[in-house]
C-alpha cells in the first residue's frame, strides 16, 4: 500500500550501507549521486534527484526515514503516483535551489529532507487553505522543523526549495480537485 514511502526508503538505507562499507565515504557518496554542483553543470542532471536518496551519516539517515515513514499516511490518501510526484519535484526543488545559492561548487549535498519539507508544506498549505489552520497555528505545527535550520551542516536551500515547492502544488492540486 506505501509502494513509494517503502521503497523510497529501502534505496536509502541500501545506499547508505554502500557508502559506510566504502573506505572513501565521500567519494562512495558522490558515485551514489549525492549533489556536486560542478557535476551537474558538466551534465550530470540525475544528481538534483539521486541525492535525495544519498545519506552518509547513520543519524541523518535514521531522522529522515522516521520523518518519511511517519508522512506514510500521505501516500495512502493523495495514492503513490501524486505522492511520488510530490516527493521527486520537492526534491529537485530543494536541490536546484542550493545548487543556485551554494557558494563551494565542490561540496556535496545529501538527504531526502527536501522531499519532507516538501510534504510539509504541502499539509499545511491544504489546511491553511481549507480553514482548518490559522497561520499561527501553521508556524507552531512547523516550528520544530524550522528549528532544525539552524543546526550546523544543514541545507537550509535544500529544505526551502522543498518547502516552496510543496507549497504550489498543493495549490495546483487543490485546484484541480
């Protein structure tokens, strides 16, 4: 029934354990499609959404997939195919807005976060736009993942490309309903 959110998680965890047995993690990291800005310009476009599903650190990977398996619900009511969609442009959202604003067109960018922000947004946005929610109430459902900013080593352009994204396609979809 979670076709998406299951297999969306077993490519991470199965890429994650490549990356960990590596003795390069890194480079294990970037031949498993982890966003190098520099690669994508030489045509690499695949990397904006492989690296979604690229984690090299275990508690990166084991937030996201708790994050993505508690979103499961989201599957089963918009069905795998808008739920995959939501989830691969969400992604792609995220990583072309680093690849826009990332200073170190070498470093990497890994995570499927854009994709959660994605979902997020687009819950909200819903809620909000059938007066179930408030803004108010909005920002304090988001405050803890907007907190997380702030930690070291997070892509904040990765979680707002998502976010944004997430954000017009619950528009687009609410209106074609």
């Amino acid at each position: 029934m979670y076709i998406v959110t299951y297999s969306s998680i077993i490519i991470c965890i199965c890429v994650f354990l490549y990356i960990n047995v590596s003795k390069n993690r890194i480079g294990a990291a970037i031949k498993a499609g982890a966003l190098v800005p520099n690669r994508v310009r030489r045509g690499e476009w695949y990397r904006i959404i492989t690296a979604g599903f690229v984690h090299i650190r275990p508690y990166h990977l084991l937030v996201n997939m708790y994050s993505l398996y508690n979103y499961r619900w989201l599957e089963a009511s918009l069905g795998s195919v808008w739920y995959g969609l939501l989830l691969l442009l969400s992604i792609m959202g995220g990583n072309i807005l680093t690849m826009m604003y990332k200073k170190n067109r070498n470093s990497i960018t890994v995570g499927i976060s854009g994709g959660l922000y994605g979902f997020m947004a687009f819950y909200v946005t819903l809620l909000v736009r059938s007066h179930y929610f408030t803004i108010r109430d909005a920002l304090q459902f988001m405050m803890p993942n907007l907190i997380v900013n702030f930690m070291p080593n997070i892509s904040v352009t990765g979680h707002l490309g998502g976010f944004v994204v997430g954000i017009i396609y619950a528009i687009i979809l609410q209106a074609m309903l």
